[in-house]
C-alpha cells in the first residue's frame, strides 16, 4: 500500500473513534529498515484510540499490517 494511502488509512480509523477529529494528527517518518506513523490526538480522546487494554490500538497495528505488502518495510505506529 502506498505510503499516502497508509497515512489515510490511520487518519480515518482515528477520526472515527474520537470525540474531535479536528486534533487528530499523522505524521509519518521514514527510516532505513521501517516506516514510522506517529499518531497524535487530544489528551481526553487517547483512551478511546488505545482501548481498554490496549485492545483498540492492537486492532490499528493488525489493520496496518493487513495492509502492508508484503515486500515492503514493516510500518510501526505510535500513538502519543
């Protein structure tokens, strides 16, 4: 999958979840061995992306990771 698509992809299953989708951010660094997304929303709305027990934020890596290529650098996120 694209880079940019990538980048939508976790754009939209954020916003989805949150109170106000207005301070989601993404932001995608990448390295020689791994593609990075930072993933940023408001401080009251980080417990609804991460889930209880981290359930909600397993699912958006899992989701990521379906859709990677297969031959493509492994994408990782991080949600601050």
């Amino acid at each position: 999958m694209a880079d940019n698509n990538m980048k939508q992809l976790i754009q939209y299953v954020a916003e989805s979840l949150v109170d106000d989708p207005s301070a989601v951010r993404v932001n995608q660094t990448e390295g020689p061995d791994a593609i990075i997304v930072e993933l940023n929303v408001a401080p009251e709305d980080m417990g609804k992306v991460i889930g209880k027990q981290g359930r909600i934020a397993k699912a958006i890596r899992t989701v990521v990771k379906a859709a990677t290529n297969k031959g493509d650098k492994p994408v990782f996120v991080e949600i601050q």
